[in-house]
C-alpha cells in the first residue's frame, strides 16, 4: 500500500515537473521579474497590477534592497533591477549596466517631541548634522532653541533613529548630511549603510517610523509615504538657498526641477542639496538598472514597454501614493538614450 | 524458491545502500555547506585575520569589520535567554510530572509546546508592535529606577526606556526556548523510576526534596544537555531578533541599549551589501555562528553520550 | 527530649514551607509560560481575525489602496512547502532507516547521527544563502524550486531523526519473526518495520511541515516572491512569510491589515497541524 502511494506521489512529482519546463521564457514575453529598491516597491506594484489588467503581461517586483537590485542585475538573475542610490557612470561602464531615474520621492526627518506639532520645528543642516554626530544631545539645546524662536521644547535627551539595513534612503540622507559638513563626509560618509556615531536601527522604513512614534525626544528619518501614513511630525529644512521648507510635493518637484539631467552621463544625478527656494533639500530618485547587452531582446523589449507605459499612464497612480512623477522632459531623455544604449547580442537597438 | 532468494538479495543491496547513500548525502550537505562558507568568507579572512574576531569596528564606508560587537550581543541575548529560560522550563516540567492533575497534564504539556511552533516572523512582529512599546513605557522604567541604582550591576540596567535593546531581545527568546527545554525536562523527569521516588516519598520527603535528592542527580547530565540544545536554539534565531534589538553596532554596557547579533546582521545587511569584503564580511560572520551553535551542540552531545554511558554501568 | 521535639517541629516547618515555596513557584512558572501563548494568540486574533475573510482565500494580493487576498501567497506556500517535504522526506525516512536498520555496529553511524543534528541546529538564515549560492546564482533565476530546496534541508534533519527514534521503538522480535519466515532484509523493513512504525514516521513528517510552514528567513533569497499566480515553481513564486513580512513593514494600512491576517492564518494552521499530530500520535500509540 505504501510503495503504491509512493509511486503516486513520485507520478504527481514528475508531472509537476515536465509540466513546469514546458512552460517558462518561450515565445511571447508573459512574465517579467525584477528586484531592488524598497523605496518604489508599492508603486511598482500598482502599476504592474494595472498593466496587467491592461495587457495580460506579469511583471513581478520584489523589493530585496537597492544593493541586492544592483548584485541580481549584475549576476542576472532578474530582467532589471532597481536602486535608489545611482551608480557611478564608470561602475555602469564597468558592469555593462544602463541606468535610468523612475520615480522621485523625499527622505524627510521626523520627530516625536511633546507638544511639537508637524511643521513647527525648523532645523539647519548644520544642527541636523551635529544632532547625528551625538554633539548635541537634548531638545532644549540653545542651538535648537535659536532656530525656534516662540517654540517652547522640552529638556529631555534626544534619540536619533536610523536605518539598521542598509538602504537607499540611508544613502540618499547620508548624501546630504555629507553635501553639507565637512565633518560628517570625513568621520561619517555617504553610504547604504555607515557607522553612526549615535543612536538605535530600525528595521526597514516601517521599523524607524515604529520607533520614533514610541520613543519620546526621537529624531529619525524616513521616506515621505511613511511620514504621511503614519501621520509622523515631520520637520522643515533650511534648504541651499536658506528657506526653510515642508516636505511635499511641490517642494520635491522643484528640486527635480532645477536637476541637471541632461549634462549627466549615465543619468548619474543626486537630488540633494538642489538649488532654489522652493526645495525640499533631502529628494532623491529612484533608478532602473539593465543590462546594456540584451541576452534576450524580446523580454528587454517588454521590460522598456512598460515602462514606457509607466512614464505616461502612471502619474496620477504614483501621485496617489505619494511619489513624485518625472518631469516630461527628463522622460524623453531617457527613451532617446534607450534607443542608442540598449542592444541584443548582435548590436541592433532593441527599443522602439 | 531460489530465485526469489537471489531477487531478494539484489533488492536487499539496493535498499541496503539506498538508505546508505540517503545518509552521507545529509554529511555531504553539511560539508557543502562549510566549504561554500568558508570559500565565502576567505577574503574576509584573509584580509583582517584574526583580528576579525576581537575588532568591535564594523564599518561598511571605510570596509573595516570586526565581528566583536555581533558575537557579544549574540552571546549576551542567549545568556539572558538562559536565565529566564532554564528556570523557568524547569518550573513548568516539574508543575507537569509532580503536581498537575492527571487530565490536565496533556493539555499544558500541549500548550507549552505550541509556543515553539509559533513562527518567528510572529514573534518578531508582536515584539516590534506589542511588547517592545509596552515593556518601554511600563518596565523598563521601573527596572532602570531600581536595578540601575545598584552598586556593580547598575550600569548593566541604566539608560533610556526604549522599549527596544539587547534585554528585550534576550527576553523574547528565553520565551522562545522555553518550550524546548521544558519539553525535553519534563521527558528526563520521566523516566526517573518511580521505585526511587516512592521510596523517598515513603521516608517522608516533601516533594522538592524528591526533586532536588532524587530526579535531579538521576537526570544531571540529561539536564545540562537539554540546556545547551535550548542555547543552541537561541544562539541562532533570526526574524523575532532582528525585529526588537534595535541593530546597533556598538559595544554598550547597559542592556537597555540597542545592540546587534549575528544573525541579525545577516539579515539586516545581507541583501544589501555590495563590495566583496563587505559579503565576505558578513558570510565570516555566518561561519562564526556556524561554528559557534557546533561547538555547543558537540558539548550537549558529549554530555548525553556520558549520561547513557553511566546509564549503561548502572543496569 | 523536649528541646529535640521542638527542633524536629521548626525543621519539619521549614521543610514545608520550601517545599510550598518551590512548588507556588512552579505553578507560576507554568502560568508565566501559558501568559506568553495567550498574549500572542490574542494579539494576533485582535489585528488580525476582522481582516480574515473569504477574499483573503480568493483574490491574489492586491497593490496598496485596492481590495484583495492573499489566495497566491497562500497556494504557493503551500506548494513550495509540499515540495519541500517530498524533497525532504524520502531522503530523511532513508537515512533514518540506515541509522535504525542497518548501521547498528556501523561507526560512520554517529558521524551521521551528530551531523544531521547539527543540520538541525543549522541556523535557517545560513541555509538560505547556501541554497542562494548553489542554485539561484547558477541557474540565473529565484526560483519557487530553491525555496522548496532551502525548506528541504530544514525538514531533512527532522525527519531522519523522527524517523530513527520511531523505527528503533519497534521491538526486535518482530524483526527476528519476519526473519526467521524468511523474509528478505528489505522486505522485513518495508513491509514490517515500517507498518509498525507508521504512525510515528508519518508525525516527523508532518511535524516538519508544521516547521517549515512558517519559516521565512530561508525563502528572502530563494523563492523571493511574486505579486501575482505563478505558472510554474520555476519562477519567484509568492509564500505567506515573506507577503507579511513585506506587507507587515509597509506604509499602507490596507496592506499591514493583509499581514496580520496572513499572520493569524500561518499561526493558526501552524497550530492546528501540531495539535492534529499530537492527537494523531497518541492514538497511533
């Protein structure tokens, strides 16, 4: 009795099997798989549910971390991969990768202080930055208060939260804190992950935004959706020209707005730290990486064709969620360097 | 007749080195995966020797790593896990084998066990948003205000109530290993024969006299073993940790503050880490524990063999 | 004589109230334990039981903001769990087998016995990136498949222990009558030993299942995850522990709520397969 069940089994395994190897990567393009970032996973979901809807296509993102993206694309284990931290043009050059921006978001401090209600507490770049080296260590600092004048804060130690995985948001933040101290770029750095000098990891996102709610005096920073859902206080910034701005979408439209896309080989372009009045200084973008020699064209093809579809069905979708969309302009860029940068094996242009 | 006799004997070798070759591709898996963690984490060893160890810097800027501060939070939790654990498994087998009444006795020995099946995912979960926000606000203030008054321990318990560190950590796994180690104390306390039990009860021994004169010597060794399988456990669990250590990589003196454990780390950065030294780095870290729950499992081991050897001598 | 009553007396006293003492602290002790299980469980059905309703069980997951289930999330945990055991188990039975039948006097036999628990002891987390290595990096692609394969060698070493220390409760006799009959080795283990210990073989299996149904760690690197129904395992398929992982650490609500019903869902069928294995082994007794 048993050995029957036994071969059974062993018939359903071996079905399963031969079923399963019939299936996959032949012919038309059904199924698209991609990896990275954390950032623009909801969005990407969103829209590969919508385009499935439309098309019948099956594009599955998964949100392993901008550097697992960068690693799965370099080993190709997914048809693109995404990063919030672009890469340097020599490391595209390097790894035969193409990049371009997607989406754009904002990193954005917040903080639980009794009393401090969203948008009162205004901090300089140079305080900020001495708050995450530990210098300054309580609420009711005279520097703070300088910057507060009407404010009244509370005497109690201030908890810097961050990142415990290392991440793009982490990179994007350190970018700016190192754009604006010397100090920081020297002892610190800009990196996915670093070596505080102060303070407790939260996991993921979701992880610092849990913290700062509970701990009383934190500071932590975190991307704009999980600042809005979680109706965290968040802060405002002395930006380059020395406003001090709220994180929305106006202030992150206006610091893309006045990026130099077009002067950037390999789209390598940080939006921190931008020019204008009106920006929000910590806006970062969010990139898809390809490989530049296309194993297999027609799944490249259908990787382009959506997101083609992206950049001009996908706004109001993105908008809802809290991203940022790009600006025309820089997306016509991107579809004429697709045309030139992307090719099969035999160097004929996949895209259009 | 004889030719099923012959038929039989083919089977017989085919079945015979079917189960053989089934059981050294277990060793081989095991071996497969030391030489790819090893083979791993070379560069990393190669480059900071072994210095790796005892360096509590873990710098992915300026790629200096050290894994002292992991391997301290990694032991540091599962000590902590140990001292709620142990005793407190120790209560519950001897509430099961001495004090429960019959008809309830299944279905505690049942509940108990079920906390094991829980995955950690769910620990890790109810530790970020349920327990880690109540201890901060209801214990550990209280732990800090009295505790870390004391002269010598004090520093161990002083600091910020974040809810969130190396003893919250500690204490969710000593939740975690308990099921383990009752299970397997309440089995030893069970085959203490009854004859010696009943005999000390006939010379008028309370029942913890019973305890400690009699089951405790007669399942010593057994005792120890089930611990070190439970440190085993704790040494190695990753979901429900990462969630509430708080994944700092910094020596502290104070439990209360964020810390960080191997596993942890692997989980935290694994994805994420580019650069070779950095991958190395942290497979280095996953050799330790490797190497680290082996050791004390060849101690549980040794521990046992001894407790059946005498079991031998005796009968 | 009298001094000698009264030192009886206050000793006797003493020894009572220990006694007393230690056994007050092992009921508290066993309720310290119960308190963990029910504060949990309650948790859980607190977030999660509201959410838990027929659309988990029949939509796929949704994008944030829109309605959905975790129907996808929860076929291909299965699936790949199922895999896992078939895997696993016909490995684990046979090699539990060698140690029980055939490997009495053998010396390798400890070797293999002491490896496969540290096989057991292995943390999960190293046997996803080892199944990483092997099979996602060379193949090219995260695979339904490597997750089954990364579950299997969590379940290997379960079943061949269970599978040893339920074979070894067979009495020899049994083995010595099929013998005697002339029964043929194989014959004597498939057909007699194994009869016998059905039950038993059968509880290590399920209980490996029940242990590998909730494991997460192990799938981030192998079988990923897949917003959508999977053809085949041979793509990122979607599983239960890593959708409440990523639904759980995310900013929207309706997706948090999803994760505390996927997390009341694999807790309680987690649960509910023990509880049936104990019942299931007590009577098999």
């Amino acid at each position: 009795m048993k050995t029957t069940a036994y071969i059974f089994l062993m018939a359903m395994v071996a079905a399963i099997c031969s079923m399963e190897t019939g299936g996959s990567y032949a012919g038309e393009v059904k199924a698209i798989s991609g990896a990275g970032a954390t950032f623009p996973y909801p969005i990407y979901a969103k829209w590969a549910s919508a385009y499935y809807k439309l098309t019948g296509i099956k594009l599955n993102y998964q949100s392993i971390g901008s550097g697992g993206g960068i690693k799965q694309i370099k080993a190709k284990t997914v048809d693109f991969g995404a990063s919030d931290a672009p890469l340097k043009p020599e490391d595209l050059d390097k790894w035969g990768l193409f990049q371009f921006p997607m989406i754009m978001g904002g990193v954005v401090p917040v903080v639980n202080i009794p009393g401090v209600k969203a948008g009162q507490l205004k901090i300089s770049n140079k305080t900020l930055v001495d708050i995450y080296l530990g210098k300054i260590r309580k609420w009711n600092d005279p520097k703070i208060a300088s910057e507060n004048p009407g404010l009244s804060l509370p005497g109690i130690n201030i908890t810097v939260v961050h990142r415990a995985d290392g991440s793009g948001t982490t990179w994007i933040f350190t970018n700016f804190l190192s754009k604006v101290s010397q100090e920081w770029k020297e002892k610190v750095g800009n990196a996915k992950a670093v070596a505080w000098p102060t303070g407790i990891g939260g996991k993921g996102n979701e992880g610092v935004a849990s913290y700062v709610k509970r701990i009383r005096g934190s500071l932590g920073y975190v991307e704009y959706a999980y600042a809005l859902q979680n109706r965290l206080t968040y802060i405002k910034l002395k930006n380059r020209a020395g406003a001090y701005v709220a994180p929305n979408m106006d202030t992150f439209q206006a610091a893309a707005a006045n990026a130099d896309w077009k002067g950037a080989k390999g789209f390598y372009v940080v939006l921190t730290d931008q020019p204008g009045k009106d920006s929000w200084p910590i806006t970062g973008a969010s990139f898809i990486l390809l490989q530049r020699v296309q194993d297999k064209p027609e799944v490249a093809k259908a990787v382009l064709s959506f997101f083609d579809w992206c950049y001009r069905n996908g706004k109001e979708m993105a908008k809802k969620l809290d991203y940022v969309p790009m600006p025309e302009m820089v997306v016509n860029l991107v579809e004429e360097a697709w045309k030139t940068e992307i090719k099969d094996k035999n160097g004929n242009p996949v895209w259009p | 007749m004889i030719r099923s006799g012959t038929k039989g004997r083919i089977l017989d070798i085919i079945f015979a080195n079917g189960t053989r070759i089934c059981a050294l591709l277990v060793f081989l898996i095991i071996v497969a995966i030391m030489v790819s963690l090893l083979a791993g984490a070379w560069p990393a060893l190669k480059k900071f020797g072994p210095s790796f160890i005892i360096s509590s810097q873990w710098n992915p800027v300026t790629e200096q790593f050290g894994a002292l501060v992991a391997i301290y939070g990694t032991v540091v939790t599962s000590i902590i896990a140990m001292l709620i654990g142990v005793p407190v498994s120790f209560g519950i087998a001897i509430f099961i084998t001495e004090l429960c009444p019959v008809w309830l006795k299944q279905p505690i020995a049942t509940a108990i066990e079920l906390l094991a099946a829980i995955p950690s995912i769910i620990y890790g979960m109810w530790g970020l948003f349920v327990f880690a926000p109540f201890f901060g606000d209801h214990i550990e203030p209280w732990i800090s205000d009295t505790l870390g008054r004391l002269p010598v321990i004090g520093p161990l318990f002083s600091g910020p109530p974040l809810g969130i560190g190396v003893l919250t950590a500690g204490i969710i796994l000593g939740i975690m290993v308990i099921p383990f180690m009752a299970s397997v104390f309440r089995d030893l306390f069970e085959v203490v024969p009854s004859v010696l039990k009943e005999s000390a009860y006939g010379i008028g021994a309370t029942t913890w006299e019973v305890i400690k004169k009699i089951v405790l010597p007669y399942t010593k060794v057994g005792v120890v073993g089930a611990i070190m399988l439970g440190l085993g456990r704790a040494l190695g669990e990753t979901m429900a940790v990462t969630f509430v250590i708080g994944n700092a990589d910094r020596l502290e003196t104070s439990l209360l503050m964020p810390g960080n454990t191997i596993s942890s780390s692997l989980a935290n950065q694994f994805t994420e880490a580019v650069g070779e030294i950095y991958t190395s780095s942290l497979i280095a870290l996953g050799l330790i524990l490797f190497l680290l729950t082996f050791m004390v499992l060849a101690l549980a081991k040794y521990l046992l063999i001894r407790l059946t050897l005498k079991e031998g001598v005796r009968t | 004589m009298n001094g000698l009553r009264n030192i009886n007396v206050s000793l006797y006293r003493k020894r009572r109230i220990v006694n007393f003492l230690i056994l007050t602290c092992s009921i508290l002790t066993t309720l310290f334990g119960l308190f963990w299980l029910v504060w949990l469980l309650a948790t859980l059905f607190f977030h999660g039981f509201k959410y838990l309703d027929l659309s988990v069980f029949t939509q796929p997951t949704p994008p944030p903001g829109e309605s959905g289930g975790l129907a996808n999330a929860i076929a291909g945990s299965v699936l790949i769990t199922l895999m896992g055991v078939l895997l696993g188990a016909p490995v684990g039975v046979l090699a539990g087998t060698f140690l029980s039948e055939y490997a009495i006097r053998s010396r390798i036999a400890p070797v293999i016995r002491f490896v496969n628990d540290v096989l057991l002891s292995a943390p999960s987390i190293i046997l996803g990136v080892f199944v990483y290595e092997i099979v996602v990096v060379p193949t090219g692609h995260f695979s339904g498949w490597a997750g089954s394969l990364a579950l299997a060698l969590i379940a290997l070493p379960i079943i061949v222990r269970t599978t040893e220390d339920m074979l070894k409760l067979v009495p020899n006799t049994v083995r010595e009558a099929a013998c005697a009959l002339g029964a043929p080795r194989w014959k004597v283990t498939v057909s007699i030993v194994y009869r016998a210990a059905r039950a038993g073989i059968l509880t290590g299996v399920l209980l490996a299942i029940a242990r590998i149904s909730g494991e997460t760690a192990p799938l981030l690197f192998t079988a990923l995850n897949n917003q959508f129904w999977s053809s085949s395992l041979n793509e990122p398929v979607a599983n239960l522990p890593v959708v409440i992982f990523q639904f759980a650490m995310s900013p929207y609500e309706d997706w948090q709520n999803l994760a505390w019903a996927g997390a009341l869902l694999i807790t309680i069928s987690v649960l509910m397969l023990n509880i049936i294995v104990r019942t299931f082994l007590r009577t098999g007794k």
